[in-house]
C-alpha cells in the first residue's frame, strides 16, 4: 500500500509516496516559499501528483496523505497554532489539501511528533516504550513517547524543549521573544551565529573554512571541528552543554530508556556525544541513568518517512486512543 508524504519545513519542503514497509518510492524537493501558504500547498499538492505518476499510479491509491508543518499544530482542525510566518496561523491546511487532492485521509502534525512517529512504525519501532526525540537542526524541537504512546498535552503541543531555560548568565534572544531558550544556545541556527561571530574576530578561523571549502554555517563548523579544529570543537561544545542541561531536565521529568537524536546537528552526535554526555550525567538523577543516546534510524529520510507514518497511525489508532 501507497502512502502521500509532505514535509513542509522553514527552508526545504520534501514531497513524497511511500511504501507501507517504510521504504521510499520518490520524492522531490525544493525550496520552501513562505509567501503564501494556500499558493504553496497547491505546490506541493502538483508534485505529488507527479510522484504518482511516475510510479504509475494515481492520488486515489494513496490510503491517505501525512503533512508536518512548522509550528504548533492543532491535529484535530488540521492547522497551526503557532507560526512565524504570516498568514500561515489558522489557515485550513486539511480542508485546502482535501478539496486539491480529493483525498479525504488526511493528517497534519508538528514535524517533530511526525518524526517520533515514524520511528515507533519504521526505525527502532519496538525497541524502546519511552523515549523523547530530539530534532536538533535550524531550530530544536522534541516528542515524549510514553509506554508506546506519544504525549500531545492540552493543545497537542507537549515537548517544545527547544524552549526550556538552560542559560541565565549570558542568554542568547531566541526567535521567540524569549532569552536563554536551549534553541538560542544549540540550535544549527545558533552555532551558525557563533561561526560567523568568532569569523569576524579571528581571520585564521574565518580562513580555515576558506581552505576547506566549506560554508560559514554549523554544517561548516562540523567540517571543522572533525579535522581538529580548536574554535570548531569549542563552538560545539558549548552546545553539547546546552542540549546536555536541557534534555538532562527532561530526562529528569520523563525517565526514558533512550534519547533519539534526529536532524542536521541532530546528526553529528560524533562531534558532541563526549561533552555533552558530560553534562547530563551531571544534570540527571542517578538512579535515572544510564540513558541510551542514539540517532535515528531514519536519518536525514526522518521527516519525510514519519510524514507518512502519519497515515499509517492514525489509521491503526496506535498513538491518539493513549
């Protein structure tokens, strides 16, 4: 069975079909135009028509279509809460998806619970009851999974640890208006920050990124750091610190067997696996350890693939009767 998967996130939107094992059939992918959400969604409503017909199917075999947004998400009126982007808030994104495609099965969620999501269906599935998965990439986000089901809260919005308090001495503005957020101090935006600050004040960093080849960013920074570079390694470390107080906190609340690791930094574990395992031994309760760190098993697919375990879920009832 074929399932529609759509990934609309700040800078690139995925578009795909899926097979009901997990596995990838086609996808596309382009730049994510923030204009219009309703123009957009027509977009992404043609390249998935296009997706059927390059595996010789039509939109009425899919069993339905999974959409993450970027934001807090109410699932049950299929729009955001919450989003930085004007005239996204509110606007009917099932109702507009339903009348493109005609399709009635479809779901829309936070980008990060869809990623949870996929991972109980097609990545660790059963390995773990409890876990909370951590997107680390332009922002952070993160899913509770508890005893097999996916914590939502009063609005559907449980797990924003990105925006939990983990500096006070020299706390960094965050995109929400806040200060010393864990996304202002680890997130792939707030190291790409610190790169281009320390590039400013010190022309050997600046020119060792020239050398390599590699771009003033935190994917950069990650280059870097791994050939040995001093200021590329402290940079990380200080966010390894971050995400070990914050995500230490929530191991604190939850008690999990295993933090998952998923998104661009989410994905060089390597480089802040010794740092900031440090810390969260430091932060956490004992007799709470040890944790099981690991990435996901879906990598950088991880979206897209938990896009579509949306339909899959919510047609099994797996994650909303909990």
């Amino acid at each position: 069975m074929l399932l529609g998967a759509i990934d609309i996130g700040g800078t690139k939107t995925l578009v795909g079909i899926v097979h009901t094992t997990g596995r990838i059939l086609t996808k596309r992918q382009v730049s994510t135009d923030t204009t219009s959400l309703s123009s957009w969604l027509k977009v992404c409503s043609d390249m998935l028509r296009e997706c059927t017909m390059e595996i010789s199917c039509t939109m009425q075999d899919l069993l339905g279509i999974g959409i993450n947004l970027p934001g807090m998400v109410d699932i049950k009126q299929g729009h955001l809460l919450r989003c930085s982007y004007p005239g996204w808030e509110k606007f009917p994104v099932k109702k507009r998806m339903v009348g493109l495609t005609g399709i009635d099965n479809i779901y829309v969620d936070n980008d990060v619970n869809s990623c949870a999501i996929g991972e109980m269906h097609f990545g660790f599935q059963n390995t773990y009851r409890n876990f909370l998965w951590i997107t680390v990439s332009t922002g952070i986000g993160g899913a509770i999974v508890s005893d097999g089901c996916l914590i939502r809260g009063a609005l559907g919005c449980a797990g924003e640890i990105g925006h939990t308090k983990v500096e006070y001495d020299k706390p960094a503005l965050c995109a929400c208006g806040q200060v010393g957020c864990l996304e202002a101090h680890a997130s792939g935006t707030a190291i790409t920050r610190e790169v281009q600050r320390n590039a400013l004040i010190d022309p050997a960093f600046h020119k060792h990124f020239i050398d390599m080849g590699e771009p003033l960013d935190a994917k950069g920074c990650a280059v870097l750091a791994r050939n040995g570079d001093e200021t590329a390694l402290s940079i990380y470390q200080a966010a390894a610190r971050a995400l070990g107080r914050g995500i230490g906190n929530a191991v604190n609340l939850f008690n999990p067997e295993a933090v998952i690791f998923g998104g661009g930094v989410g994905n060089s574990l390597d480089i802040i696996k010794p740092k900031f395992l440090h810390v969260l031994n430091q932060t956490v309760n004992p007799a709470l350890l040890p944790v099981e760190i690991v990435q996901s098993k879906l990598g950088y697919q991880a979206a897209l693939i938990g896009a579509a375990a949306l339909v899959v879920d919510y047609n099994g009832n797996r994650t909303l009767d909990c």
